[in-house]
C-alpha cells in the first residue's frame, strides 16, 4: 500500500463542531409547568457545592492518503485529549483531577503499518466529513471514559457538549455553549431572551434523533436581553421529570459562578472558566503539531 501526505496545512479545515444536521425537533414544553404558564425560573438559594467539568479537545495533525490496487482512500491523523476538573465552591477552589490524550488514524482502509502511534480506526465512509465526526466521536467516548472514572465524587458533573452517548453518568448534564438552531417556538422563545443572569426556563422534553430534557440558563456578565450569554444544558431521558428538574435547579445555582468574564476570554461567559482552564491544558499535552506531522511522514515512506 502507498502512503502519501497532504503537505496543506491541515488546521485551515478543522472545524471543533460536528456537521450540522438539518433533523426535525418535538418538544414538549409541560415537562415542569404548563407551557401557557411559562417564565422565568430563579435559581435556588442553596445548590451543590462540589462540580466536575468534563471537556475534550481535538486537532488534526495529517491528512494522507491510501492507495492499493483497489483504489485510494483519504484519511485523517487525528490527536485528542479529555480532561476532569473539580470545583469546590465553597473554598472557590479548582484542580485538574483526570486527563487522557489518544491519536488515531481515520480511513476505511487500514494501512497495515506502524503509523507512528496513530491508531487505525475503521470508518465506513470516506468524505471528509464522515472523518472528522468519527474522531469527534472518539473523542466523546474518551470524555465519557475519564468522567465516569471520577464522577461518582461529584454532587453535580458538567459534560461539555450534548449528552448524546453519555447519558448513564450520575448527576451528569450536557452543557452546549452554542446555538446552531431554534428548538422552541413563539412566546417560549420569548422566556429565553427576558431571562436574567442566573435565571433558567422551564425544563422541556426534546426529541430530535435521540429525546433527553433540556433547559437554558443565562450566565452573569451580559446584557439580560436576547441570547448572550445563554447556555442550553441537557439531562437523560431516563429520569423521572422530578429528577430533570432538580439538576436543572443544581446547574441554575452551581454554573453562574464560574462563568468566564469578557476581558479574559472571548468565548465569555459560556466558556466557563475552569473550562478554559482544563481545555489549555489538554491542548499543551496533544504534542506539538510539527513533531507529529514529521513522524506520520517518516511512517509513510
């Protein structure tokens, strides 16, 4: 098999969110109160004092291509990390508990060689897309690894990103810091963009591929208007509505502390800031790209 290396940087087509998907959504807004009734939740006075975040990162390192006598196929090299920090509120206090960094090589042939610590991982489609949301994919089942190995320490574990996958983790929500598209509709919208900061809506049921509860919270430091500076958070589907509720009270409490103020990230202040933390570190013990890139070529030829 013959093994060539796309010289093109490969940085210019990483892209850290999945492809976008274009499925219908259900919701069903009466989870914690009738929809006609819907406003503003405050957050409790009292909430969990002991939070893990969960993140991960991702970088492609290489682009290659694989070629036999039955054609060629792309593929990608790919390094990520995931990591586990633990908040202790009270003592307003954070430590790096947990990190794991992985490399694989994304085809859907395998090279059959020592691919200088690239891993082949099978993929049964060849465009680019499918590539990267199988490293994207690796990457969830390791921040799904190292959380579970520390979860069951904490009152209240924060995963970044959709709970897709990872819905068996205790006291577990997803966290998603972006908003692609619009799940409610209406006069519901409406709650979201009169929230304030530290205010929630109501819990809903979602339902796209998969269903899980949802909600949206507003964090400190932006105008009380519109959708800066809102987060929607999920929980699993197999709870009961009562327990859906409570984490969503435990986050509406837990999450606006460690919002991330403007002068320090420009991801502020979804990117909360242990967050911020643990994803510079974590991308400090990818490697250095240039070193990777020079080993995938000597493997190549």
């Amino acid at each position: 098999m013959q093994i060539t290396v796309d010289a093109w940087d490969p940085s210019f087509a990483d892209n850290s969110e999945s492809p976008s998907r274009s499925d219908s959504a259900t919701v069903d807004a009466g989870v914690e109160i009738p929809a006609e009734r819907w406003a503003p939740v405050d957050a409790p006075s009292t909430g969990p004092r002991r939070v893990l975040l969960v993140d991960g990162v991702r970088r492609i390192d290489a682009r290659v291509e694989l070629t036999d006598q039955d054609g060629r196929w792309p593929g990608l090299c790919v390094s990520w990390a995931a990591g586990a920090v633990a908040c202790d509120l009270d003592g307003r206090a954070s430590a790096v508990t947990e990190a794991a960094v992985e490399r694989g090589l994304f085809a859907p042939v395998d090279p059959e060689t020592d691919f200088g610590g690239y891993t082949h991982h099978k993929t049964e489609a060849a465009d680019a897309g499918e590539l990267i949301n199988a490293s994207q994919t690796a990457m969830t089942q390791l921040e799904a690894k190292v959380a579970a190995s520390v979860a069951t320490h904490a009152e209240l574990s924060v995963l970044d990103g959709t709970l897709r996958g990872r819905t068996r983790l205790p006291n577990s929500v997803g966290y998603v810091k972006s908003h692609h598209r619009t799940y409610l509709q209406g006069t519901l919208n409406g709650v979201v963009e009169r929230l304030r900061p530290g205010q929630r809506t109501p819990v809903f049921h979602l339902l796209t591929t998969w269903p899980r509860y949802s909600w949206y919270l507003r964090l400190p430091g932006t105008r009380s208007r519109g959708w800066a500076g809102v987060a929607r958070l999920e929980a699993a589907d197999g709870l009961s509505e009562e327990a859906a509720v409570a984490l969503a009270d435990a986050t509406a409490s837990a999450l606006p502390p460690l919002g991330s103020a403007a002068h320090k990230d420009a991801r502020a202040p979804q990117n909360l800031t242990p967050i911020a933390g643990l994803e510079r570190r974590l991308k400090r013990m990818l490697g250095d790209a240039r070193l990777l890139l020079r080993s995938v070529r000597s493997a190549a030829y």
